[in-house]
C-alpha cells in the first residue's frame, strides 16, 4: 500500500513539476512577440486490477500544446499584408504629394514670371533691359523644369534601391524558415511549439512585404512558403531567391523576380503585393506619372515658344530662332526610344501636335511576315495600358512613318520581333529644356504670321531657313480638311511640288514631311513653309516673307502672351500650366484615399490582432492562478509521498 502511495506522489510532482514548468515559460514569455499560449495536458496512467477493483496509478503529461488556430493566424499574415501594402502606398504618396507641391509652385511662379516679362517687352519692344528680363525669366523656368526633373529621377532611383533592400531581407526571411524547418524535421514526431513561434513570426514579417500564402504538408512539419501568387520561396529546407534584375529594354527600370535554376521569373507588381509591389507600383505609375507630366508642361511650354519665335522677325529683322532647345534635335527624337542593348533598331520619335500628347510610353511590336520569297513587315503601338492605338498595315518596306497621338514615329530600321522597344516621346522634356540663346536681339517681338480668325487648329506656319521666298502667301486648308493650297499676295493659286516633286495645284494635307514646296524655282526648289499636322478644315494662314521689320511691333509678343492661359494641351482643354495643376490635384487625391485605406487596413489588422492575441496570448491573471493550483497540486504530491513512507515506516515497526 505504502509503495502505491509512493507511485503515485511520485506521478503527480512530475505532472505537476511539468505544468509548473509550461506556466512558468507562458509567464516568461508573455512580452515575447509572437509567442503562443502553451499548455501541458494530462492524462491518467493506465489502472490495475487487484481483488476484483481497478486502482488508479497516478496521470502522466502527454503533450505540450500550444495555443494555435490556422485560420486566425492566416487572416493576420492577410491583414499584415494589406496593411503594409497601404501604409506604405500612403507614406510614398505623401512624399510625392510634397514634392509636387513644394515644385509646383516654383515652376508655375516661374513661367508667369516669364510671361510679366514677355509683357513687360511688349511696352517697349526695343528695350534691351525688357529682353534681357524675359531671357532671364526663361532661363529660370528651364532651371526649375531640370530641377524637377532630377528630383523625380532621385525619387526613382531611391524606390528602386528602397525595393532592392527589401528583396534583400525576402531573401534572409526565406533561409531562416528554411533554417527552422530543418530544425523541426531533426525531430518532426515533438512538438516543437517554439520553433512554430518561430516560423510563424517569420511568416508575418514575410507578409509584411509580399503576398504569403503557407502550404502545410499532411504528415511533413515542415512548411511550403509561396510569394507573389505561387512562387514558392522556401519548400521544406530549400530557399529559393528573389533577385532584382534590370529592366529590358530600360535597365533603370529594375523587375523582382524569382530565380529558378538558371533563369529568372519575373514577378508583376500585382501579384506580388505588400511594401515590395507597393514600392514597384509607386515607381512605375505614380513616379513615371509625374515624370510624363512634367516633361510634357516642358515640351508643351518650349515647343509652343519656339513656334512663336520662329513666326516672328528678331530686333535684326530675321526670322527668329528657338528661345530654347529644339524639341525635335535629332539627338533627342533618338533618346525618346528605348531599345534592347544590341538591338539594330533604328527608330526616332518627332513631336507634331502638343496638343495630342498623351503623358505616357508606348510598347512597339513589331511582326515579320516572309511568304513565296516576299517579306512584309507590320508594327502594333500599345499604350501603358495595353490598348491598341495604332497598327499600320503591313508593307514590304521596314522602313514606316506611325502618326499618332501628336508624335511622328519614324522607322528607318525595325527592331527584332522578340524585341521590346519603348516610346517615351516627353519623359525626358523636363531635363532636355535649355535656353538656345543668350542674346537679347534675338527676340521675335514681330510676327510675319497671321492666322484666320476663324481658325480652329492649332497649326503653325514659318519660314524655312534659306528658302529666299518673298512676298505674301495665304495658306488655305480645304473645307473638308484634306487638301493644301496656296495663293499669292494677289489671290492667285501658286504652283506646288508634291513629295514626288510633281507639279499640284493642292497637296494632300496632312504633308508626308510638312514642307510646302514652291513651284517658282525659289531656292533651287528647297522647302518654302513648314506647317504641322494640326490645322483643321477651313483653317487659313497669311504668311509675308521678306518683310522689313517694323519699329516697336510687338504682334508676336502679344502671341506669346496667350500661351498663358490658351488651352493648348490636352486636346484643347488645358492650358500648360493647367496640367501641373491637374497632376497636383491626382497626386493629392491619391494620397488622400491612400491614407482612407490605410486607416481601414489598420482596423482590420487590429482586430484580426486581437482575435490572434484573444486566443494565443499569455493572460497574467490565469497563469497566476494556474501557478497556485499546481503549486498546490505539488505540494499535495509531496504530501502524498511522505504519508507514504510514513505508512512505510509504521508497517516496518511493526513486523
């Protein structure tokens, strides 16, 4: 009987030793992050049979559990993700938001600077201090332009760094899941509650930067971790590595991907979700937007200047000049394409209308075709959003002109059919702005160009260079806007050279090249007039070549002036200053709903928190109370083993 009693006072302080133990760990561990609520759980030693009774031999702890629901725990890697996904779209929007903020009003102080200047002038169109205030005013508009344009290109460089940290610590998250999972499979029949911690921990600073989803295999304590939409980062032991790549045909536009053997899969930033496709999306859309727009304010603002310059007489009565850098330099329709390195694409991109650019780039595909020993070729040009805007039908010549969206893409050259080519006709406009001069004199203050005053395009007519034409000519654009004329000072209908070099008495409007050629041997049959692709029906322009200038005019400066306010861009609905204004109020808009979103995540984290917290975490009051019930349950124990052998020592006195 004595050694019954012994058995099982020995039984119950190694129970409760244990629980006292597992309690004591919940205790130590209840600021400890991620840790979950463990308990020990008893069970009853088999019972023996003697004199037709069972008697009980004590409990025995068959198992320390941990207090763990899957569901709970996969809504809060979720909600880890959504949180940070938002939170961090709310943080960079509002660094964006600043910026355009702080640059908008420099930008747009500036060009109204210029355009007081340009006022100022107009009083005294003679004045050489008035000039050298306007030059001085546009040369500060140009500065601001490149000043923002550097900014954006450091903000993009800065979230293309931002992303490679934090493919960095992707990639140390996933070897240290790897790390634990071998660790749990050294003993994978035991409860390793703490390396579960573990692992789960990880899994949710995981999902603070990609979509996470855990694959748990039936019989296998070891986790399959996916990234990004099923790209399995950690499988068993195995850690597989997100790398950073550069971007094709743009190298500064890096891609995350995922290494696979001895290639690469990219991931989309969609797919892949929280800070990581939060940093990408940012840079693509949001950076690149702000780059578009501002770079289209700059072409906008100097191609129209330019325009009015070249339309107008300088102080030594020549035909004007660029105030700033051509828009269309041969140097910079080259920049505006982007192809793969090694590709032989030869390809340039010419500005036409201002008013048709769209703030965006464009993907050129490109298909060749060879049946019966012919080969034709044929391009699609797709926008950011993956429409088709333009697809020229095919031709046996590579060599094709695309005109949409007011550029001229000219390709002397196809590029490969698996080469990705970009068309970026005004991303770089804002850092490509300079002022093309620095004198005073040569400053159109009188135009040689007067316009219909029923017109309703936005054409515009010079003087080419050398043409040595004098005289007045009327440019007509026919009623249904087909066809070009022109009349000289007397009405009478002028001979004109088609591109064939034909005589015509009206070109097909819009011109292949834009040059209107004379038929009276002027220049040795050079290019006269130059107008672009803008011009509408009914549109007329009178042109007076070899004019002597005209003391104070200053017609071309009162042009100039309406560059202000006319709506010259978007297709007539804004003004150029109109746009930053108009990028300011998307900026602010998105960062406004950004932070909306931001706040709702937050609530939702918090609460898929609490429901984690609620069922996993360490209660102070319980434990406390369990510490007393088997400090208790202990002592009882001890107790037991002392009756014991006191009933030992009684039955040994007797015998």
């Amino acid at each position: 009987m004595a050694l019954d009693l012994m058995q099982l006072g020995m039984s119950g302080l190694q129970t409760t030793q244990k629980q006292l133990n597992v309690t004591g760990h919940n205790i130590t561990n209840v600021n400890t992050p991620g840790y979950s609520r463990q308990a020990a759980e008893q069970k009853t030693n088999d019972a023996f049979w003697h004199g037709g009774n069972h008697y009980g031999t004590g409990g025995y702890i068959d198992n320390v559990s941990r207090a763990y629901d899957r569901f709970a725990a996969r809504e809060l890697t979720l909600t880890t993700t959504q949180l940070n996904e938002s939170s961090e779209n709310a943080s960079q929007l509002s660094v964006m938001d600043e910026f355009i903020s702080s640059n908008a009003s420099k930008t747009v102080n500036s060009m109204n600077d210029y355009y007081d200047a340009v006022k100022s002038l107009a009083d005294h169109p003679n004045d050489m201090g008035s000039r050298k205030a306007v030059l001085s005013t546009a040369g500060l508009v140009a500065s601001t332009l490149n000043s923002a344009s550097e900014n954006l290109d450091d903000m993009h460089k800065s979230v293309s760094d931002q992303l490679g940290a934090s493919v960095t610590r992707v990639n140390t998250i996933g070897q240290e899941i790897a790390t634990l999972n071998a660790r749990i499979l050294e003993n994978p029949n035991v409860e390793n509650n703490d390396l579960y911690d573990k692992q789960q921990t990880l899994i949710n600073e995981l999902a603070q930067y990609g979509n996470v989803t855990v694959l748990e295999n039936k019989g296998n304590p070891a986790f399959t971790v996916m990234i990004g939409g099923g790209h399995a980062l950690v499988s068993g032991i195995e850690s597989a590595k997100l790398t950073v790549t550069s971007g094709n045909p743009d190298p500064r536009q890096t891609q995350v991907g995922i290494e696979n053997g001895n290639t690469t899969k990219p991931i989309d930033s969609e797919s892949l979700g929280g800070k990581l496709g939060t940093l990408m999306t940012f840079r693509d859309n949001v950076v690149d937007q702000a780059r578009d727009e501002i770079g289209r304010m700059a072409l906008g603002f100097s191609s129209q200047i330019n325009d009015m310059q070249r339309q107008g007489l300088d102080l030594e009565g020549n035909q004007g000049k660029n105030l700033f850098t051509d828009v269309n330099d041969p140097k910079i329709q080259k920049q505006r394409v982007f192809a793969p390195v090694g590709s032989t694409a030869d390809i340039s991109v010419a500005i036409d209308n201002v008013s048709e650019l769209k703030a965006t780039e464009y993907r050129l595909k490109t298909e060749v075709a060879t049946t019966g020993g012919n080969t034709t070729y044929s391009y699609s040009l797709y926008n950011s959003d993956d429409e088709l805007v333009a697809q020229p039908g095919a031709s046996t010549s590579e060599a094709q002109k695309i005109e949409v969206d007011g550029m001229v893409i000219d390709i002397t050259k196809a590029a490969q059919p698996d080469e990705t080519v970009l068309i970026r006709p005004v991303r770089s406009a804002a850092s490509d702005i300079a002022l093309a001069t620095d004198k005073p004199n040569a400053l159109a203050a009188q135009r040689y160009v007067t316009e219909g005053e029923n017109n309703t395009g936005n054409a515009t007519v010079e003087a080419v260079a050398g043409s040595g034409i004098k005289g007045t000519y009327q440019v007509k654009i026919s009623d249904d806007g087909s066809k070009l004329s022109v009349t000289d000072a007397a009405g009478a209908a002028v001979d004109l050279k088609d591109a064939d070099g034909k005589t015509v008495a009206a070109l097909d409007y819009p011109l292949g090249d834009n040059l209107i050629r004379f038929d009276d041997g002027s220049a040795n049959g050079t290019a006269a007039l130059k107008i672009n692709r803008s011009a509408e029906a009914k549109d007329s322009y009178t042109v007076q070549l070899g004019m002597r200038p005209a003391e104070g005019d200053n017609s071309n400066l009162i042009n100039i002036q309406k560059v202000q306010t006319d709506k010259t861009m978007n297709d007539g609905r804004s003004s150029v200053i109109d746009l930053f204004e108009g990028l300011t109020s998307d900026i602010g808009i998105q960062k406004m709903n950004a932070e909306k979103f931001s706040q709702i995540s937050q609530l939702d984290f918090d609460a898929a928190t609490e429901r984690v917290t609620g069922l996993s975490g360490v209660n102070l009051d319980e434990e406390a109370a369990n510490l007393m019930k088997f400090q208790q349950a202990y002592m009882a124990s001890s107790r037991i083993m002392t009756v014991a052998q006191e009933t030992f020592d009684t039955l040994m006195r007797a015998v």
